[in-house]
C-alpha cells in the first residue's frame, strides 16, 4: 500500500484555516463570494494529496468539480439549497480525506514524516467536519447557538471553525454556547473524538516505534540461531 502524499493537504488546509478568514476581514473581500472560493480552491489543492489512490482520487476529483460548480453557481443564485449543497459536498469530501489518511496514519508500520504530517491532517480535518455540521444545523435552526455575531452564513462558518476547534481541544471558552439538544450533542460529541483521537494516535505512533526497534532485534536473533 503506497503512502498519499499529505503535505499538499496540509498547505491546504492551513491556507483555509489562516489566510482566508485573515483576507475576509482585513482586505473587505465580499464573504458571498470569497468564503465558497476559498473552499473550492483548498479543495483542489487537497484533491493531490489523494493521487496515490487512483480510485479515490478520481471520487475527490468528482467531488471537487461538483464542489466548483456549485460555488459559481452559489455566487450568482440566491438559493438555500445550493448552500445545502456546497457544505454536503465539501463535507464529504473532508471525511473522505479523513478516512484515507486514518487508514495510513494509524495502522502503518512505520513513523514517517509524511505519517506525522498525516497526523496532523487528520486533527485539522476532524475540526472542519465538525464545523461544517455545526454551520448546517445552523441553517436548518438558527437559535442553536448562542454568542455568533456574524449574520451571513459564510461570516457564520468561520466562527463555526473558531467554536469547533476549541471544542475538539477542549478549551471551553463559553463565548459560543449550543443551546439545542442536537448542537449540544454534536459539541459533547466533538469533545470525545477529540480526546480519543490523540490517545489512538499516541497509542498507534507507540506502537509502530516499538514494533520498529524489535524488527532489527528479532533478525538478529534469527542469524544467531542459524
């Protein structure tokens, strides 16, 4: 099983997590139009890092012209099942990735670079899934949360980023509060992925190490008995 390449998503995603709500608010970039692009544009960048798996990369490719299409089509029409639309796919897309990567970060045998690199990909990753269930429950119920200030639902999304990582992290602020069962499920839930991901994957990088230094060992002992 050859390794994907998971430093293309990562720039990806760094791209989408630092400099695009940076450019929203500092460089007044109309949200409707930036905040879909930016998605669509760190979708294609992440779509490489899928390259090694040529049957998957072709379904991230699909899912990323489908994601463009819509964006365009977001930016001219004013159309809820459009916003529906872009955050289903982009959605799908992230666990997709997330899927992928799980499969060679927690179960190879060998620490890498690039596996670490994956690594952090992954917790990155389980943040945006996260938000994006956060900003569509908060398109089917507005009154979810509490503490947004943003009115439009791209501004909203990046505040859904910002309330899911610290979240995941389990920080706890308490400037965004979930007020409807559904979104106080989803927030506990987060909190124990969050939680339980960094034990596996302590547990996995472990594990690999430990199964790394007795290879060498148990050669060894194989020439001694020869």
């Amino acid at each position: 099983m050859r390794e994907s390449n998971f430093f293309y998503l990562l720039v990806g995603l760094l791209i989408l997590l630092i400099v695009s709500p940076w450019m929203t608010e500092y460089m007044n970039i109309t949200a409707k139009v930036f905040i879909p692009a930016s998605f669509a544009v760190t979708l294609m960048i992440n779509v490489w890092s899928l390259m090694d798996e040529k049957r998957w990369f072709k379904v991230g490719l699909g899912l990323v012209l489908f994601a463009v299409l819509l964006t365009i089509a977001n930016i001219f029409l004013t159309l809820w099942a459009l916003k529906y639309a872009v955050l289903v796919v982009v959605f799908l897309f992230y666990v997709l990735s997330a899927a992928l990567a799980m499969r060679h970060v927690l179960f190879g045998k060998v620490v890498t670079v690039n596996k670490l690199v994956g690594a952090v990909c992954i917790y990155l990753l389980l943040g945006l899934i996260w938000a994006l269930m956060y900003t569509f429950l908060d398109l089917l119920y507005r009154d979810s949360f509490t503490g947004l200030n943003a009115v439009t639902t791209g501004m909203r999304t990046w505040e859904f980023v910002y309330y899911s990582f610290v979240t995941l992290t389990t920080l706890g602020y308490g400037d965004i509060t979930p007020v409807r069962s559904a979104a106080r499920s989803l927030s506990y839930l987060e909190a124990i992925a969050g939680q339980f991901y960094i034990a596996v994957l302590v547990a996995s990088l472990v594990g690999a190490h430990l199964a790394r230094r007795q290879q060498p060992n148990a050669m060894g002992d194989r020439a001694t008995n020869r």
